[in-house]
C-alpha cells in the first residue's frame, strides 16, 4: 500500500453536466482521486457562445478550481477546450491542463469502409482544433463532420430519450450511415447521456466512440509522471457546484450512480466565480 501522494483535487469543468460523463470515467479510473466538478449551468450552451466569451467563462473557472488548490484542470468540454485550452496553458504555465478533442484518430485508424462520422456543437466542429485534428489523423480517411444545434440544451433538460430528441438525432444521422460511415465519433461530452438512442439509430454496425475512459488514461499518465498520483491509504470522491440550480444537478447524479458526490453552488459577480460548499450530499 502506497502511504503517501499528493492529495490535492483533480479540478473537472463543463458548460453544463456533459463533462459528468469524463468525471465518472476518471472517478472510476482513479477511486482514491478527490475530484472538484464545475457546471456551469447558468450560462449553457457553449457552443453558441464566441470564442472570447468562452475563454472568459473558462478563465474565471480555472481561477476558482485553482482558489481551491486543484493540482491539475481537466477542461471536460469540447468547446472550451477549443477555445480556451491553448489560451490559458499560455497564460499559466505552472498549471497542467488536459483537454478535450474528438476521437478521430481512432475512429480513422479502425474504419473499414473508410468513412466515419463525428457529431459535435457548432462551435467544434467550425473550429481550427478541429481541422488539425483532422488534418494530422484522417488524410486518408473520408470524415462526416455534423454539428447538432440543440441537442446540449435537449440533454441539459434531461429529455434523453424523447421524441423530439430522437427526432433531432435521426435528422442528423440517418444521412451519416446511409453514406457509409462504421464509426460515430462523440464530439461532445453530453452526447454520452443519449448514447443508447444514437445506437440504436446507427445500428450495431456503427461503433459509436466516446472520449471519456481516453481522457481518465491520460489523466493518470499525467499524474504518474508528476508524482502526483493520490496515495491508496485514502479513499477519493467528488464535489460538484453548478451555477445553475443544484437540486437538478442531484438528480442527474442520481440518474448517473454517482450518489456519494457532494452538491454545491457556484456564483458569478462579472468575471468572477465562487464556490461555495452550500447543499448536502445527495
């Protein structure tokens, strides 16, 4: 048993409760880790917002999980990690970051027939992160790029299997497979929360690729290299605050199994963000 380490909290955050999805990956990669989530509900969805206004959001984020001594900022959104990932590795050099990006390399290294489909937010999919990625792992591969408008604030209502949604989603992708796509890639932390339906909508012979367990790998590669690993004589577990309204908050944690987290509240002043230990443990 390994007796000491470095027990500081893993700070996690998301426009809204997409990137619960890479907290849960991480939590269950990592059990003696302590993780620090932010949602920033209030101000979902990203992906219509602009560049400049996402790296203030995130900024101020950053500033607050950092205020509570987090060894190491997980930017658990797609959008973000476009736009504010490069910024603020920039600005703050002493601090490790991990980002998100979509899957294409997997997803190009594994096709069959050669075609493969991402859905993401407007903002990703139109994003220069994006056509590099793309650029690097997928020249010879012929990718299906698809933004979904609507579906984070379909999922942020918690309408993951309604008709509507289904709607939306069949829209979008009936196309992709019709031309010949074997791989969907989720370009979107949320899009895990309708997983079921987008698979039964592509058929077994699509697989549909989530970033999450890949994002909680690099995680504990970075921490190993560090030394900053939390020691295994101590159990781990997670706190989350949202701008928005905590007892929804709860009931997504519910809906996901994570019922030992604790639920607190985040609060704007302009640029500023404060987290404040307010609710109860669900």
């Amino acid at each position: 048993m390994t007796q000491s380490g470095d027990h500081r909290p893993i700070g996690i955050f998301d426009s809204g409760i997409g990137g619960l999805t890479v907290a849960q990956a991480i939590q269950q990669a990592l059990p003696h880790e302590r993780l620090l989530y932010f949602g920033d509900n209030a101000n979902v969805p990203y992906g219509a917002k602009t560049n400049v206004e996402i790296l203030r959001l995130s900024r101020g984020i950053t500033r607050a999980l950092l205020e509570r001594d987090c060894k190491l900022i997980v930017i658990a959104c797609n959008t973000a990690s476009a736009a504010a990932l490069k910024p603020l590795r920039a600005e703050l050099p002493e601090v490790t970051f991990v980002g998100m990006e979509p899957a294409v390399k997997p997803a190009a290294e594994h096709t069959r027939t050669g075609v493969v489909g991402v859905i993401a937010t407007v903002a990703t999919v139109q994003g220069e992160v994006f056509t590099s990625i793309v650029e690097r792992f997928a020249q010879d591969v012929k990718v299906i790029k698809q933004a979904c408008p609507g579906l984070v604030l379909q999922i942020e209502a918690g309408e993951y299997a309604t008709p509507k949604t289904e709607a939306m989603l069949r829209g979008w992708l009936e196309p992709m497979v019709a031309a010949g796509i074997d791989a969907l890639v989720l370009g979107c932390t949320h899009y895990p929360f309708v997983r079921p339906l987008i698979e039964r909508i592509v058929g077994p012979q699509v697989r549909v690729i989530d970033p999450a367990p890949a994002i909680a790998r690099r995680v504990e590669h970075v921490l190993r290299g560090t030394g900053a690993l939390a020691g295994d004589d101590r159990s781990g577990g997670m706190h989350c605050f949202t701008s928005g309204v905590p007892e929804f908050f709860r009931g997504v944690l519910q809906h996901l199994g994570m019922t030992d987290a604790h639920v607190g509240q985040g609060h704007w002043a302009g640029n500023e963000l404060t987290l404040s230990y307010t609710s109860p443990r669900i």
